[in-house]
C-alpha cells in the first residue's frame, strides 16, 4: 500500500517509508500503565503521514532511513488522519530506496472530521 491511499480505521497495513523526522517523546497514561510515545513523519515521494509508535518500537526507529512497517492500523486524532503501530505491528528495516520525502501532500495536515 502507498501512503497517499491511507484512510481511516484501516487495519493490516503494510507499506514501505522513510523517516523524515521525529517529534519530542511524550509520556502518556493509557491502560492504567505509563508509556513513552512519539510521533515520526513518514512518507515515499508521492505522500507523508504522522506515525505514531509507543514504548519498545520507538527505539527501533532512526531518522533518515527506510522501513517496512507492517500490520500498521489508521485513525483519526486531533482531526488529523494517523498511521500507527500498535502491539501486533512490526518495523524492519527496508532495502528499498526513497530519495525525497514528499512533504506537500502530508495526510496529517489534511483535518478529518473524527466522527468518520
């Protein structure tokens, strides 16, 4: 799958990206547990997303490379559409080559009515 096909609530996702950026760790509360969560700009030449990672899968993930993400999931927060790995998703890092990240057509900086 490309990134510029990604819609809401999708599930078993699997595609391949490069890591433009990262943003700030964040500690949340979810489950009754805290976790360290961060947000990555992922994208191929065509589209780029907000990823978000939590714990573990966070430190498998560096800058300026590219990866298979898979078993990925979409959704909607803040009005924004959302790539995700969740528990069952798995990262590994890809042979392909992606030259330039596509920032213009950023599917996170599209707003999503969340009621979707």
């Amino acid at each position: 799958m490309r990134i510029e096909e990604l819609a809401p609530d999708q599930k078993k996702i699997s595609l391949v990206a490069k890591v433009a950026s990262k943003e700030e760790e964040m500690d949340v509360s979810a489950e009754g547990k805290i976790h360290r969560t961060a947000d990555f700009l992922i994208g191929d030449g065509k589209a780029s997303i907000l990823l978000s990672a939590w714990d573990g899968k966070i430190n498998l993930i560096q800058v300026g490379k590219v990866y298979r993400f898979e078993n990925a999931y979409t959704t909607i927060f803040r009005h924004s559409l959302r790539l995700n790995l969740g528990r069952y998703g798995r990262i590994r890092e890809s042979a392909w080559k992606i030259e330039k990240v596509n920032y213009r057509n950023n599917m996170s900086e599209k707003e999503l009515d969340e009621s979707l």
